[in-house]
C-alpha cells in the first residue's frame, strides 16, 4: 500500500465519522420541544402578571373610550 492510498483510506474513514449522524435529529427535536415549552411557560407567567394585565386593560379602555374626530 503506498503513503497515497493509505491516507485516502485514513480521510475516508475520517469523513464516514464526521457524517455519521444517527439519533441527532431526534435529539434536536427533544431540545427545540423544550425550548419552546420553557419559553411558552415564560411568557405564561409575564402575560398573566399584574403589571401586564393592567397595561392592556388600560389599552383596552383608552381605544374604547376615544371618539373618533
């Protein structure tokens, strides 16, 4: 075996691990689930927070208490 072959041997095994990528998906999927479980809990919490609440009612009532010109 020459020097040659023996390193395209050794790179297309290299790149065979580099590709291999069994079980990834699955795992990004998991990942990005509980992300935007967290993220919906989060803004669960903040939307139902006093200050929140407040400032939208107050929304709310300015739009429908304006008459138009």
């Amino acid at each position: 075996m020459t020097i040659y072959s023996a390193l395209i041997t050794h790179l297309r095994r290299l790149s065979d691990l580099y590709r291999d990528e069994r079980g990834m998906s699955t795992i990004e999927y998991a990942m990005g689930s509980l992300a935007a479980a967290a993220l919906a809990a989060v803004l669960f919490v903040v939307v139902n927070g006093d200050g929140v609440t407040t400032a939208m009612e107050a929304i709310i009532t300015d739009a429908l208490s304006n008459t138009p010109n």
